[in-house]
C-alpha cells in the first residue's frame, strides 16, 4: 500500500548511501509505527541487509551497539550540519531464547518478511521501502511503499495491541513481551486482542524471569509517557504481572475506604496516579500502598501514611531505584498527611492569612521544611493535590496550598537553619567543648538544630557553644 508523509534528510542519507552500495533498506519500528498514527517519532531505526561490519566500512563515524544482534548507529549530519544518529539493523532470525530474554542463536538474513515476523507487535512489524524510491533529501510529503504483512496498520485502525503470529510464541521468547504490551496498550489508549490478553496470563512463568530493573524501566515508562496510567497497571493486574512485582499494591484491590473515599484503596491509587505530574508518578500511586495493613475495618487506616513510607521503601529497593529517588519518594509519602487548616470559599485573604499565621507559626514552617526536606516541598504539594484531586469527597480546596506556600516564602525569607550542616557550629567544635567523637556528637548537633527550629536567632557560634556546655552539664547531671 502507498503512505504519504515527509522523511528528515538525515535518514534518507542513510538510506542513499546504503542503495548505493548495492543494499536495501526500509524504515521500521516505533517511528515507522508513530508515522502511521499520525505522530511525529523521537527517532529513526531502520532494517538493511548489509551485515555490521559492512555498514562499519560503509560509514566511517559508525558505531556497533550491538554486533551479535547487528545493530549499528550510523552518525550523519543533516542539511544544518548537526550530526544525528541512526540506528541501523541488520535483518535477523531468533531461535533458542534464554531466560525469557536473550535468544542463543541470532542469525542475519536477507529476507525481510522473516525479520518483520520476529518482532512482538503487528503495529511495530511494518516496513517502509526507502530502497527504490528516489531519495533526493526533500523532505516534502510524498508516497512511499509501505510492506504491512501482518496487518499493523488495520490493529492501528481498530486500536488494539495484537501479537505478531503466535502470541503465546511471542512471550515465551522474551519475557518483557508482556510488560510492554500492557505499557504500549496504555500509552496509545488502546485494548489489547483477546488472544493476546490470554497468552500473557499463560506465560506467566516466563515473565517471572525477566530482571527487575528491566520491569522497573518499563513500569516507570508507562507511568510517565501514558495519558492515563491506570489504563496499564490495571491491565498488568488483570493478567497478572503486577503480582510478580509489585503484589502490596494487588492487596490494596478491594480493600474498602468506607468514610472518606468513593473508591477502593487500588483505584483510589490509580486514579491519583492518573492526576499526578510526572516527577511524582510512582509516589503517587504508592502513596496510600500501606493502608490495607492498617484497616481497622471501619474505614479507619491509622499510621497508614508511616506504613506506606516503609513499605515505599522497600518496593523501590527491590526494584532497584536509586537511592536519591527512594529518599525522596519515602518522604512525600511519609508527609503526604500534613495538615492545613480548611478554608472555605468565602474566606477574604485575611481571613486565610490569620488561620494559617495561627495553624503554621515560624517554627511550625521550619520544621515542616526540616522534616520534609527543602527540595521535595513543591513535590508534596503536588502529591496532596493529586491526592485530593482524584477523591470527590475531600473537603480539600486549593487555596489551602496557596496559604500553606505563602507562609512558606514568608519564613523562608528570613535568616534560618533547616539542617544540623546548616548550624554555625562543627562537630569539631563540639568535641573540643567535650563532648566525645562518635554518635554523642549526632546527638548533640540534633538537639541544637531543634533548638535553631523554634529560635533562629541562637544560630550564631557563641550562643550554640553555650547550649553545649549546658547540655553536657545536663548530661553529667543525669
């Protein structure tokens, strides 16, 4: 069949010089699938059947990203003279796959209906024949040849995520298969073919075989290029990948929120997920994952906040996150139940600012940015909106967050010390006044920093070295 759209000059480059040499070459993948929708691709991967170490002599800047599977990134610039890459395979068969991932035996080929059928989507094993056509760098809308042996331009048509040939096939050759069908299902806001659906609930056990990291990154990608996130991790519940890796958020499905909430403690996660911006997708949909362990069984879930923070913790640990994305997950959702006073709607601005001057006095505010760490206030913001945004019954109302921000700045504007390095005292300091190395001098630092919380005027050296000698005496008196 014929499409009709414009190609960058830098691809047909690519394209040209490998023609030239007597080799064809057809756009495929993602961007070849973005095309047919309708959207503009990130990136362009095309299929040739030069070999690697052909198309390493072809193009001098070449780099192999991966000569076992004959993949190559071409570097050539475009009429503007930026350089850009492109990832050029070679075409391949698969046979023998290991650990439901790698396959032990990779073989190039020449014929490209065999390497469109190993792929693991009908929409994404299509071809577009740059081989014949003239490529004159006009990168004008004209027809091109598009090869569409299994039909991926109809399941693009009907929106449904279809598996190339056999699924059941597919998955079991590689088991992150099934993760990305549920992610590209909820990235294009589309179902996925019955039979399809099915075959990733059977290849269940293959899917158990893929690495956590590899799960996180597609799990994490889903969360953030979806418009509508729950879309997919519903899907990944239905078939049952969700319970591979991350079964505390299964347990929350059904668990009842009788006095505040319309939804259950599952849905109400997705749905605040969904609101959420995406710096804070994963907290968001974890935010309340500690409540099914603190169900009173009357709609009460005491503590859940500090238990969902741990449990946080140690989720984003199992799948690997790293570390300075873990800390500051563990505390917007240990704070995300701060309180602020209700404000209704009628309230004058001077209304708002004398409740809050009562609820959030200075050292309240200091604290508050202490405990929750100065960097992650406007993410626990978020979250809390995000939070009430995605429950009907909240009595939440958005100039409470104004007001909240508002004595924020004011506080912040003002000379102050959030943290123990913030101090104008060292722990050297305090172990020449005495006090002996290792965990006392914590202690020390900790009880001065409160003490700077409620009165940022003791934050100078002579008053801190003060409060030491008292303390020690203190000390030494108990």
């Amino acid at each position: 069949m014929k499409i009709s759209f414009g190609i960058p000059d830098y691809v047909q480059k690519v394209a040209r010089i490998l023609a030239k040499e007597g080799y064809k070459c057809y756009l495929v993948g993602g961007a070849l699938r973005d095309i047919v929708y309708g959207k503009i691709p990130k990136d362009y991967d095309l299929a040739t059947d030069a070999k690697p170490d052909v198309m390493l002599n072809i193009f001098p800047k070449a780099v192999s990203t991966g000569a076992r599977f004959g993949m190559v990134t071409a570097l050539v610039s475009d009429r503007h003279g930026e350089v850009k890459e492109v990832q050029v395979t070679t075409f391949r068969s698969e046979e023998n796959y290991v650990d439901g991932r790698w396959p032990a035996k990779v073989v190039f080929i020449d014929d490209l209906e065999k390497d469109l059928g190993r792929r693991d989507f009908t929409f994404n094993a299509m071809a577009l024949n740059l081989t014949d056509a003239t490529l004159d760098g006009n990168e004008s809308e004209r027809e091109w040849d598009l090869y569409d042996p299994f039909n991926g331009v109809r399941d693009l048509g009907i929106k449904v995520v279809r598996a190339v040939g056999t699924p059941l096939e597919r998955f079991k050759e590689d088991g992150l298969r099934a993760f990305k069908a549920c992610r590209m299902a909820s990235q294009l806001q589309f179902d996925i073919e019955e039979e399809t659906f099915n075959a990733i609930k059977e290849a269940l056990p293959v899917a158990k075989k893929v690495s956590m990291e590899r799960i996180r990154d597609e799990f994490v990608k889903m969360l953030t290029e979806s418009p509508k996130p729950s879309i997919g991790v519903d899907l990944m519940r239905r078939t049952g990948l969700l319970e591979i890796f991350l079964p505390e958020l299964v347990e929350c499905y059904g668990v009842e929120q009788k006095l505040y909430h319309i939804d259950d403690v599952y849905w109400h996660s997705l749905k605040t997920c969904d609101a959420a911006s995406d710096s804070i997708k994963v907290s968001a949909l974890l935010h309340d994952i500690g409540k099914p362990k603190q169900d009173t069984g009357d709609g009460r879930f005491y503590g859940h906040d500090i238990e969902s923070a741990k449990i946080v913790g140690e989720v984003m640990k199992r799948l690997k996150f790293p570390k300075y994305e873990i800390d500051s997950a563990v505390k917007l959702v240990e704070n995300h139940m701060f309180f602020y006073p209700h404000i209704q709607e009628d309230m004058s601005q001077e209304e708002i600012d004398k409740i809050n001057e009562r609820a959030w006095s200075d050292a309240a505010v200091r604290r508050f940015i202490s405990r929750v760490g100065e960097e992650n206030i406007e993410n626990l913001f978020q979250l809390r909106i995000a939070d009430a945004v995605a429950n009907p019954n909240t009595a939440f109302h958005p100039k409470e967050i104004e007001a909240l921000q508002q004595r924020i700045s004011e506080v912040r504007e003002k000379d102050m010390a959030l943290k123990v390095t913030d101090l104008d005292i060292s722990g050297g300091d305090i172990v020449q006044l005495g006090v002996p190395k290792g965990p006392q001098v914590g202690e020390v630092l900790n009880y001065l920093l409160e003490r700077v919380l409620d009165d940022p005027l003791l934050n100078t050296k002579d008053k801190l070295i003060s409060l030491v000698k008292d303390y020690v005496k203190q000390q030494e008196g108990n």
